[in-house]
C-alpha cells in the first residue's frame, strides 16, 4: 500500500516555480515510488536500464527527442552529461514542470546541478518515513515547540506506545521494512550496506578497501549523538585523518549522516566550534552497532544517543519535507561543558529543545536554557524537552515536556 509522502506537496510546488525538479537522498527511501505517482502519465526513463544509459552517455544530444518531456529521468546521476541537455532545452522552451530527476548520489548531482541548472531547478531531499508519515498523519509542519504548532499537531495524534517507539528506533524508518514487517531485520541492512558501498560509493571515490569503509561506517555508527572526532574514527577504522575527512563527506552527501552545527555568533567565543554527528536511519545505526533486538538496545549503554539521534532525523526530516535546505538547526555546548542539545532559530528568535529517554523530566533537564538569556543579542522562545510521557504539559515557564507523538 503506497503511504504518501509529506515531499509531494513541496515536489508539485517547486514544478510550479521551475522546469526542472531534482529528488536526492539515500539508497531506498522511496524517491523514485514516489515520483512515479507524482508523474503518471508522463514519460519515465531509467538509467538503471543499460541500453538508456548508454543512450544517454554516448548520444546526450538525442536523448530527450527519444524520451520528449515532461519526462522523469530515475537515476539521473547516472548520466550527469543530460544536466547540460536539461539546461539547453530549458533555456529554449522557458516552461516549468519539464523534467522530474532523481538519485542517490549527492556529488556527482549537485557538481551537475551547480554547473549546469543553477536558478532552473528545484531541489528536494527526501529521507525514509518520518513517525508522521508511517501513522498517516497528514500535518507537515515543520517542528517548531510555539503554541500554534502544538494546536496543529493535537488535531492529528497516533497512539504510540513506550515499546513500539524503541521499535521504530530499532528498526528504523525504511520504507521496505514498514512495508514488510516479516522481513529479516539483519538480512535488510547488510543488503542495504553492501548494496550502497558497491554502487553508490565505489563510484564517488576511489575505496580500494570495503573492509575498512565498512569499518568506519561501524564507527560513526557508534558515535552517533557525540562529538565528531574525526582522529578517533580514523583510528577505529584504521586509516588516516585525511582519508576519515573524504570517507565522512561521502557519508555526509549520501545523507547517511547529518552534521549538526554549533551555534555561534561573534559574542559566543566559549561556545565550541565542532559539530555533532547523527546518523539519520536509527536502524542503520543499530545494525551497525550490533543492537541486536529493542529490548537490548533500550537498556544499552547508547539507549539516550539513538533516543537524541531519532529525535533529531524526525526534526530534520520534518523540514527536508517542506523543501528546507538550510537547516535552522545547532546545539549549543561552550568550553564549561554546559549544553543545549537543539537550538531551532526562526526570525531571530533561538527555540531550545533538549531530548531524554525516560518519561520523567524535571526542570533541571531545562536549566541550560538560562544559558542563551546571557548572550547579548539573543532572544530566547519557547523550548521543552522531548521524550516518552504521555502528555503535553508546561514543565517551567514557557518550557514543556513535548511527548514523541508531537514531533
């Protein structure tokens, strides 16, 4: 059963404002079933097909006569010399909605892109299934802790219980998994990571050693929810810091990997300069890691890291959704160790949200909030702290406990 997507809406409107319209992000999320409903009725051509791919390769020129639009091109990476054909047949016609793309490979897109249809086209990054999507709910909002979202949100609530969040987070969001409940977990993402090394990697960068990849993959895996610390990775995995730096900006562009940024502005100078590292497919990271079941992975040693991490993917997605590229997001932690582990930032204003495990939160979780009011030129909104009580209720002046379901 199809399970719509919050993108669609984004996609059909980008259509509206540009010829073509470009869907990125990781290996089976959902990019190319999604486009196939958005452009039924219209041409479709695959460059996983070898003879189209040869077509568009060796005789670009001609593709698109064999293959008029408005077409979908699936796998357009495949092919990046079309982006120069797309350009030209663009500046010809000066129509909208011409050409729907789609692929897993960041940088040879976006080197296309950049070069070729900069100001033609529209860009989206779509990820597996947020919690609203795989419950059917249909407000896209991007998550921000004020009232009128909160108002929105309690319209439109699914039921999830204590054990059926670690679920989700265990298993994570792909959408062969939420489709087929009876596939095996394990068999899935050791498929899905060869899958990915072979095709998506070995094409971006010249990894002689998949042993070693993998091997830093299991490490930025287990440093999910930390402070990148790219020397530590490159030892875990055995290779040098320069190496770890290019392997991370792969994993990055895949958008296997997020980099949250720390905020900081010319008074913050106690505010520390490194991102934190978040995988975006909790289940990926679990497989990686070797949590082998919920139960052991929700009384684990890293239970509140995957906690943070899906928080953070569900935030991310939920603005992706809506065609947000820039991301208004950063945590705060200065040289004293004090911490805010989310600063969302909307016309100014720095919303602060902190995310725990358990289902008890007191105002301590909060205290660091106090930390942006000494900040000359910052104002504070809002914030709460998100996790696993049943309610949304005011938890210190304007701060709440946001149960998971509001997300």
């Amino acid at each position: 059963m199809y399970i719509k997507r919050h993108t669609e809406e984004t996609v059909q409107e980008l259509a509206r404002m540009f010829g073509a319209v470009l869907v990125a992000g990781p290996r089976q999320v959902g990019k190319t079933t999604m486009l196939e409903k958005l452009t039924a009725g219209m041409n479709c051509a695959t460059l996983d097909d070898p003879l189209l791919r040869a077509s568009a390769q060796e005789a670009g020129g001609t593709f698109f006569k064999d293959n008029p639009p408005p077409v979908f091109v699936d796998e357009i990476q495949k092919a990046p010399a079309l982006f120069e054909q797309i350009k030209l047949l663009l500046d010809r016609e000066r129509k909208k909605g011409q050409f729907f793309l789609c692929g897993s490979q960041q940088f040879r897109m976006m080197k296309g892109v950049s070069e070729s249809l900069a100001g033609r086209i529209g860009l989206v990054t779509l990820l597996s299934f947020s919690l609203r999507e795989s419950h059917g709910i249909a407000c896209d909002t991007p998550f921000l802790p004020v009232e009128p979202y909160f108002t929105e949100r309690r319209q439109q609530l699914a039921d999830i219980s204590y054990d059926e969040v670690w679920h989700i987070i265990h298993r994570g969001a792909m959408p062969e998994l939420h489709d087929h409940p009876e596939l095996n977990w394990q068999m899935f993402y050791g498929a899905y990571v060869r899958t990915y090394i072979d095709r998506d990697v070995r094409e971006l960068s010249e990894i002689g050693d998949t042993v070693k990849f993998t091997k830093f993959m299991v490490a930025a895996a287990a440093s999910t929810g930390q402070l990148l610390n790219l020397s530590s990775l490159a030892r875990d995995a055995g290779i040098s810091q320069p190496t770890a730096e290019r392997w991370l900006s792969i994993l990055v562009a895949s958008n296997i990997v997020y980099l949250l940024p720390p905020y900081s502005n010319n008074i913050t100078k106690r505010a520390i300069k490194t991102p934190k590292l978040y995988f975006l497919d909790t289940g990926l990271a679990a497989y990686l890691t070797r949590w082998n079941t919920p139960d052991v992975l929700k009384n684990g040693a890293m239970a509140g890291a995957f906690f943070e991490s899906f928080v953070i993917s569900e935030i991310v997605k939920s603005y992706y959704n809506k065609g947000i590229l820039e991301l208004p997001l950063y945590f705060y932690r200065d040289r004293d160790m004090n911490e805010i582990a989310l600063l969302i930032e909307e016309n100014g204003v720095l919303y602060p949200i902190e995310m725990k495990k358990h289902a008890d939160p007191q105002k301590k979780d909060v205290a660091a909030f106090e930390l942006l009011d000494k900040i000359p030129g910052v104002t504070r909104g809002p914030g709460g702290v998100v996790c696993l009580y049943d309610r949304l209720i005011t938890l210190c002046g304007n701060d709440r406990v946001i149960p998971i379901q509001y997300l």
